[in-house]
C-alpha cells in the first residue's frame, strides 16, 4: 500500500503565485482545476473554497495587486496628508511599480490573449476599485467647495479615473524605456492635467475626458 502524496494547506496568495508560476511556465492556463491542484499538492476543495475556477482566480490576481497597493499606501503615515492630487498620483506609483513586480504574467495574459473581451472580463474586479477609489477623491474634492455648480459629478469622475488607467496601462505596456522612466513621466503628466481640468470647470461630459487621454502624446 502507497503512501498518499502529502498536500500543504494553502492560502489564497500561495495558490495564486502557483497558479502565476504554471502560467509563465506553460505560457496558458492548466487543463483543469483537477490536474493543477495534484501537481502542486493543493487539496481540490481547499481551490475552491477560495476561487469558484480560473477565471475567478484570474480576476482575484488583479483584485489582489490592488489590495496590496492600498495596503502600502496605508503604511504611509503621511498619505493621509496628501491632497487628492498626491493621492492619485501616489496610488499610480504604486500600482504600476505592483504591476512591474508582475511585469512578465501581465504581459502575456493581456497581449497573449487574442480574446480581447476575455481579458477585459480580468478587470472588472480592479475596476469597481479604481472607480471606488476615483469616487472617493471626487466626494472629498466636492466636501471643499462651496458652489454646487462647481462641485463635480462622482460616477463621473470615478469613471474618469478608471479611462485614465487604461491608457496608463497601455503606455507601460509599450513603454521599453530603462526602469520605466517614461510611464512615470506619463502618470505625472496625466494626473497633473486632468487636475488642471478640474480646477478650472466640472466635466459635462466623460468624451471629454476621453478626448484628453487618448488625444495627449506623451515624448
């Protein structure tokens, strides 16, 4: 009679960095649930008491990367300090230097995946907490002023931020400059004038916003 082959317990960040691990190695997802968990010691139903199947564990990635963003934010005894504009900028930072930690599996789950939709559906998690994030800073803004015609719309602006992001995501995607020195250049300018805009008027309309980012060219 053979030994059972021992499994470890597992966390939810040790089976997402095993599940990072097989995907840069094998350049795809595993076959299934099944065959991942007994190549890597996992109790099948300790998998899905965290995640509900990959696609779930795929969204959980990117929630994870923001999580641990806030967290080192947090840290910061002096963040609290800061205006929303060094907030925004330091959030930016932050979960672009998260992202080139993970720069390899970022990388080939967003360009190797020729389903653009797909990889779109990764985010949605990501984006209720930018947009939260975004909310949150249009909401504090708004607590300063006093005319209500210069107060700004939230869902706006927490939809904003998230445009914002995706564009930041596709520059650092392409960006191929030493330690990334143009995407910080890109986050600072972006965040810088976006904050002009705010100052001099409340958005009509989300277009606009969308007009700036993808109409800017960043040297």
């Amino acid at each position: 009679m053979t030994a059972k082959a021992s499994t470890v317990k597992s966390t939810p960040d040790a089976i997402i960095s095993r599940f990072m691990n097989y995907v840069l190695e094998h350049g795809e997802i595993p076959v299934s649930v099944y065959k991942f968990c007994k190549e890597n010691k996992i109790k099948e139903e300790e998998f899905y008491a965290f995640f509900g199947s990959f696609q779930g564990l795929e969204k959980a990635i990117w929630n994870t990367f923001y999580t641990k963003t806030e967290t080192l934010l947090l840290k910061n005894k002096e963040y609290e300090q800061y205006d929303n504009r060094e907030k925004l900028l330091t959030f930016f930072y932050t979960f672009f230097e998260m992202l080139t930690l993970n720069r390899s599996y970022v990388l080939l789950v967003l360009e190797g995946n020729k389903d653009r939709l797909k990889s779109l559906q990764q985010l949605s998690g990501l984006r209720r907490h930018i947009r939260a994030f975004g909310k949150m800073l249009a909401e504090d803004r708004n607590s300063e002023r006093q005319n209500q015609i210069s107060k700004f719309t939230p869902g706006l602006i927490a939809e904003g931020v998230w445009v914002q992001f995706l564009f930041l995501l596709k520059f650092w995607m392409n960006d191929s400059s030493a330690g990334f020195e143009r995407t910080d250049v890109a986050i600072e300018k972006s965040v810088n004038t976006v904050f002009e805009v705010f100052d001099r008027a409340p958005f009509d309309s989300i277009i606009d916003f969308g007009k700036f980012l993808y109409g800017e060219r960043m040297s």
